[in-house]
C-alpha cells in the first residue's frame, strides 16, 4: 500500500462513513488503506472533531521534534560527561566551573555538581575556605 498524509477531514470523512453502516473491506479498498490503520484512526479519533484531530496532529508532530531534541541533548551530555572525565579536573577546578556556571545563569549550583561529580559539600566547603582566605587578606 502507498503511503500517503491523510488530512484531518479526509481521516474523519472515512469514519463517517464507517458510523453510516460503509464495511471496513470497502472503506479499505476504496481509499487503499490497511484495516489495522482504519481501526487505528477509530482508537484515536473517535469522539473528536475535525479541528480536535488537527490540533492532535500537531501535538504530535511537536513531540517527535522534541524527543529528537532530547535525543540530541542526552548524546550532547554524554560526550561532554566524557570530555570532563578525560579532563581529571581538580575540586578547585570544578567548584570554579560551578561558580563560572551560576554567574552565566547557565545552570543551578546543584545541576552542574552532578554533571561535575562534585559534591555540593566540597563546593560549600570550597566557598567557605575562599571566603575565610579573602577575609584573612584584608585583614593584613
């Protein structure tokens, strides 16, 4: 069978039909479509309107660009996680990495801890001893 998109009014114009008493072997042979998608479109569209059905598609069409968007994101995160490992970066480093991250806005302190692999504690532990440190410097 060809494949071919099948608008909102021409899906709800063979279930129409359907509901008037038409036979799924005529409906099937007639618009050359499988019985296993003309009860399909019964499952999923029974009910619906014209304009329900369009905005169901769209719905759908937006979520397959956003699985393929984290798709991406997940394959994007692994080959950094892997970059960042090869790296062997000190605390210091990372807790620095935190701070560059929060004061860009590009991530909370606790997401980039996990991304890191660096406890939140070293990080505070981190801030405290630069602190204590700058302190101790105006002080001389």
């Amino acid at each position: 069978m060809r494949k071919r998109k099948w608008s909102a009014r021409q899906r709800r114009a063979v279930l129409n039909a359907w509901d008037a008493g038409r036979t799924v072997l005529e409906l099937c042979k007639k618009h050359d479509i499988s019985r296993a998608t003309l009860y399909l479109w019964k499952e999923i569209y029974t009910g619906m309107s014209t304009e329900a059905i369009e905005r169901w598609d769209k719905l759908a069409r937006e979520r397959a660009v956003f699985q393929r968007q984290l798709k991406c994101a997940k394959a994007d995160r692994a080959l950094l996680q892997a970059v960042l490992q090869t790296l062997e970066l000190t605390v210091e480093q990372k807790c620095r990495l935190v701070r560059w991250s929060r004061a860009q806005h590009l991530s909370s302190a606790t997401r980039t801890c996990v991304l890191l692999r660096l406890s939140r504690s070293k990080l505070k532990l981190d801030a405290m001893n630069e602190a204590q440190f700058s302190h101790e410097n105006k002080q001389q």
